[in-house]
C-alpha cells in the first residue's frame, strides 16, 4: 500500500510540478461559423506571479502565440478576440473569439508559468464548422487541342474538408457516360469532340449549400461528316431526303457552309424547283444535319451525291449512293405519293430520324 501512495504521489507531482500548479482538462469545441468560441483555461495553485498563455496550431500546423495575460499579441485579431486574466490562486485565462472562421480552428494550448516550478499545459481542439468554399478552379484551356490531354482542377476549403465532385452541366453526363467523378482533379485524355462541354465543380460537407464553380471547355475543329445513309433507295417520281450529319466547332448551321454535289455537278441552292435544302441545328450538341430534298425523284436523279461542310478550320465531305427504284428505303423520310411541296413536318420527322440513325451508329 505505501508503495502505491508512493508512485501515485510522484505522477501528481509530475503532472502538476512541486509547486502543485494544475490546469483543469479543457473540453473540446464545435461551433458554427460566425458564432462565439469561450475559451477557458483555469490554473489551480497559482501564485501571485503566475503568468498564463494561449497558442494555437492552425489547421495548416503553424503555431501562433495569441495570449500573454491580458494581452492579444497579434494585432489584426484584436477586433474579434478579447482575453479576461482573473484570479489568484486559482487563475482564469478566459479568450473570447467573436464571430468565428474557420482561421481559428485548430488545437489550442494553455500554458500556467509559475514564479518557480514546473509549467502546467492543457490543450483542447476547436472545430468551425464552416460551409465549403471553392477557392481556385481551372482557366478554360486557350490552345487545347484534339488527342491533347488536359485536367480539370478545383480546390475547396471549409470544415470539415468538403467532398468535392465534377460533373457536366452541357451536355449532361461525363464523356465516359457517368453522371460525376469524386476528387479534384478530372482528367480529359485524349481530348475528342465528346468532350466539349460546361463543367461544374460542386464542394459539399453538409454545412450550408454546396459551392459550385464552372469552367467551359471548348476548342475548334474542322467538320467530322457522316452520310446518314451511305446506300439507300428512293422511290419514282416522288419527292425525297437525302441527309448528311456534320460535328464541328465552330458549328455549321448556315446554309452557304454546305454544298451538295451530284457527281462533280454544284447543286445550286436557287434551283428550288428540283430542290430544297436545310441545315438543322441539334442545339443540345455541336451536330447539325444537312437535308437536300429532291422535288421529283426521276431516273436520272440517281447515281453518287457528296454533302460537303465547312468552317473556319476547314471542310469535310461524305459520299452517298442513290437508287431510284420502286421500294422506299425506310429511312428515307419519304413524301406521300402525289404530294407537290414538302411540308415542314415531313422535315422535322426526317430530322429526328436522322439523329436517331446518327446516335445508334
């Protein structure tokens, strides 16, 4: 028994020092943003000339000494921070924080000097739980390229630490079909035309509303051009379409940036008795879809047609097939027999038919 008062007596006086200086244990703090953090420090068997701190480690880990008795020591926190050094025997080293960032989250020490003797500390730890915020995000790319790589990056702060997650607003979807991606850092590899779009970064950590930053990517590219049909079949003496798909940027919707030939023969876009041509524009995508009407489909309408785009980054043609013949290719957009014009309804079914072509191959 004397043997255990013995070591219980020497831990009491290494924790507290021979002169029996003791800080009370300091509980830990979770406050909101903007709200007041009090904290106490209280020193038993304190002298006269026992002199009392406060420093904080900072989330980053810089140590900053804020309190000596009643003093603020960094200047700029003075109009938040106010200290209260009462007592004497048992000394109170209250700091009071008014409208609290997350600057002032941290672990927070109390240290006791005494006049003689050993030091007393206590640390307790102090959360602001404040809303995320998105501090840097990535310039849009100004020479980004085709089969160039390029990243994406967002950094965030707020407490706790926010998830951060990426995603693409326009249009939906990542270019590999997912709706977002956690982390950072989003890579585009091997950028194609897929990848084009407005990207947002969206912070969260459960305080507040999630912070949202967006950062377009766009580049120009010269037309990537399809035949909707490279083979199809029209039916005598019936008017039908003809339609060709085009993705570029800056995108192809005038009329006089598409050129039809039959054979190496200019189609001419005043010839509206024989023809009629359009450019529809699909607005959720770089895609337009150029449609040639043929007024009245006579034996010798058929043989080879090219559909030819162009922009300030060149020009692209596709070559397709025409066979005049007895059964319509279902495909086509075909015009009911005897019909003299074709009807904007007529157009926008063919339209949608050829997005869906387009898309399914």
């Amino acid at each position: 028994m004397k043997l255990i008062l013995l070591l219980i007596t020497v831990i009491v006086l290494f924790k507290s020092g021979t002169n029996g200086l003791f800080i009370t244990k300091i509980q830990d703090q979770y406050v909101d943003n903007g709200e007041t953090i009090y904290l106490s420090c209280s020193a038993s068997g304190a002298s006269v000339g026992t002199t009392m701190s406060w420093i904080q480690r900072t989330i980053d880990g810089t140590s900053l000494g804020i309190t000596y008795n009643e003093q603020i020591l960094i200047p700029q926190l003075r109009n938040r921070y106010s200290i209260r050094n009462t007592g004497s025997s048992t000394r109170e080293h209250m700091l009071t924080i008014r409208n609290a960032q997350l600057d002032d989250a941290g672990e927070w020490t109390c240290t006791a000097y005494p006049e003689s003797g050993d030091i007393d500390t206590m640390s307790t730890k102090v959360t602001v739980l404040t809303p995320p915020e998105i501090t840097t995000i990535s310039s849009p790319p100004v020479d980004l390229r085709l089969g160039l790589n390029y990243t994406l990056q967002c950094n965030a702060t707020g407490s706790p630490m926010p998830i951060i997650k990426w995603r693409r607003v326009n249009p939906q979807y990542l270019p590999n079909y997912k709706p977002f991606s956690v982390g950072y850092l989003y890579n585009l590899t091997r950028v194609t035309a897929n990848h084009r779009g407005l990207y947002e970064c969206i912070a969260s950590n459960g305080i507040g509303k999630a912070a949202r930053e967006s950062v377009k990517i766009t580049f120009s590219y010269k037309p990537e051009v399809k035949a909707v049909r490279e083979e199809l079949v029209l039916p005598k003496n019936e008017a039908g379409n003809i339609s060709c798909s085009c993705e570029a940027f800056p995108k192809v919707t005038r009329e006089s940036d598409v050129r039809w030939y039959k054979g190496s023969q200019l189609i001419s876009s005043s010839d509206t008795q024989n023809y009629l041509m359009d450019v529809v524009d699909d607005r959720e995508s770089d895609r337009t879809v150029a449609i040639l009407t043929i007024r009245n489909v006579t034996s010798t309408r058929g043989g080879e047609y090219r559909c030819r785009f162009r922009n300030q980054q060149g020009e692209t043609e596709r070559s397709l097939s025409l066979t005049v013949g007895a059964i319509a290719d279902r495909h086509a957009g075909k015009v009911p027999s005897g019909a003299s014009t074709v009807t904007p309804s007529v157009i926008i079914s063919t339209v949608f038919i050829v997005f869906m072509v387009t898309y399914v191959h």
